[in-house]
C-alpha cells in the first residue's frame, strides 16, 4: 500500500519479465502467464492461417515425414517377430506415447530452445520489459500449427496398438493411457525449459537439450529390456524419461519391471511431471537472477 502512494517515478519496478507482483496468488499469476502465452500463439496463428494452403501442404509434409520414423519399427519386424521380447503393437504403443509427449510439448513451449539466439543477440532484454512474463513470450514465440503433424501421427499410431493390443482392460489401465500422454507431455514440455535455461551460462547449448527432448524421445520407443540396467536406472532416478511411458506401458501390458521397482512407480508420472515442472521453474528463476542485459 506504502508504494501506491509513492509518485509512479519512485515506485519499485517489478521483477524481470514479471508483470503481477509476486504478492498475487500463485494461480492468479499462473493464469495470467497462461492467457500471456495464448495471447502471443494467436498472434502467430493468425499471420500463419493467412496463407492456409500452404499451412495444410507444411502440416502434410510433416506427417509424411514423422511417419517414416514409425515405418522404420515396421520393416524391422519383417525380419523378426520379437525385439526384447516385446512384440509390434507393443513397441508401437511406446512410441505413439512417447511422440505424442514429445509432440506436444513441442507445440506448446518448443521455441524455448531459442532462447540462446536472443541472449547473444540482445532481444531478450525487450521481452523482459514487455508487460507479459517472459517466459510465455518465449514459449509462444513463432508459434506454429504444422508441429501438430508429430502429435497427429502419434495419434494415428496409438489408435492402431490400442486395437492391437492383447490387454485385459481395468479401470485403472484405462486410465493410464491419457494420464501418461498428458504427464509425458508435461515432462518433456519441463525438459525443454530447464535445458533451455542452460543457456543463460552456456550461451548456444541447444544441442544439449536436444540429447534429452528428442534423443530421449527416440529411447522411448523401444522397450527397456533391450538396455542395460544402468541406463533404465538413469532415466528413473536421473532425468525422469522413464515415467513418460516405460513404467506406465509396464503396468498397462502387465510386464515385469527389469530393475524390480514397487509398484507404486508404474502409477507416479503426477508426482514425477510436478517435480520436474518445479525444477524447470526454479532453473528458469535461477537464469533470469544470473541474466545480465547487454546494455543497448
């Protein structure tokens, strides 16, 4: 109340790429960085959806190509009827789940791996003067439709293993499935943001978060009793990947678990999308603290 009654050239500024003050409650300030970020997709929407035919030739051509990769797992079983004891529609239901989250986290938040590019560049410095938290205007930024053609084809694929599929259905596999695909999105979206907040020390190191987005996107697809036991332990205990579908695909195909792990981990990818949500928020807090502007 003290600062309102200051004259507006003595008030203290808010925080960098902060418009709400932190004394707002935390669902006020997540809804206002929601609307922030949708505020900014649309933008780029409607410049996109200017020329539709060229935005349906790119969605096209991204589901061509986004469906080689699956046609790759089809010939392989030509040649042979198990891949670590798992069968086609098997490893195709980890690898729909495991495109889709990687698709959609992507879509949502993908551009922050630019994040490097406006750092040496010196446009960070204008989000962070903008009336909107930088973080959704980095998200947004350049935000695209024909990314949709990964989701999209994951889609397709899932559809097909889910009528594939030799499973009993319970209540509780049933509702696996979606909570994986939105918990998987959540990790992956997190992954992209504290990777991209490596930046802010390492300057151009994109392709260090690319090693966990998409190179752990391409781990996800075969299962985990091809690898050793180290690395599905990394991916547990490590950076989360094996919670985006190895441990829910687990207790859905009834699979034994090849590190031994209680059951409780098969139905935690919540308590690890939350976890990882947090991290990515502190790491991105931690950044904007370190960020020094270029001046000009």
């Amino acid at each position: 109340m003290a600062d309102r009654l200051l004259p507006v050239a003595e008030r203290p500024l808010p925080a960098a790429g902060q418009l709400r003050p932190r004394t707002e409650p935390f669902t006020a300030r997540t809804a206002w960085a929601v609307r922030s970020w949708w505020l900014c997709a649309r933008m780029w929407m409607r410049s996109m959806m200017a020329y539709r035919a060229s935005f349906l030739l790119n969605l096209l051509a991204s589901l061509v190509t986004h469906s080689l990769d699956f046609l790759v797992l089809v010939l392989m079983f030509r040649h042979t009827d198990r891949l670590g004891g798992w069968n086609l529609p098997e490893i195709a239901f980890l690898y729909a789940t495991a495109t889709f989250s990687l698709g959609m986290a992507n879509l949502l938040v993908g551009s922050a791996d630019g994040l490097g590019v406006r750092i040496a560049g010196g446009t960070l410095d204008t989000m962070l003067i903008r009336p909107a938290p930088a973080l959704s205007q980095l998200c947004a930024e350049r935000f695209t439709l024909r990314r949709l053609g990964r989701p999209l084809q994951a889609l397709i694929v899932l559809a097909w293993s889910l009528a594939a599929l030799d499973v009993h259905w319970t209540w509780d596999r049933v509702l696996l499935v979606p909570v994986l695909l939105v918990c998987g999105s959540v990790i992956f979206g997190a992954i992209y943001v504290g990777g991209a907040t490596v930046q802010f020390w390492w300057g151009e190191s994109k392709e260090i978060q690319n090693s966990f987005t998409y190179g752990g996107a391409t781990l996800l697809h075969y299962p985990p009793t091809i690898f050793a036991k180290e690395l599905v332990a990394g991916v547990v205990f490590g950076v989360p990947l094996a919670f985006v579908n190895w441990l829910p695909t687990l207790r859905i195909l009834d699979r034994p678990d090849p590190l031994g792990l209680p059951t409780a981990f098969q139905y935690a990818s919540p308590v690890a999308a939350a976890l990882c949500v947090a991290a990515a928020g502190l790491a991105w807090r931690a950044g904007l603290r370190a960020y020094r502007g270029t001046g000009s």
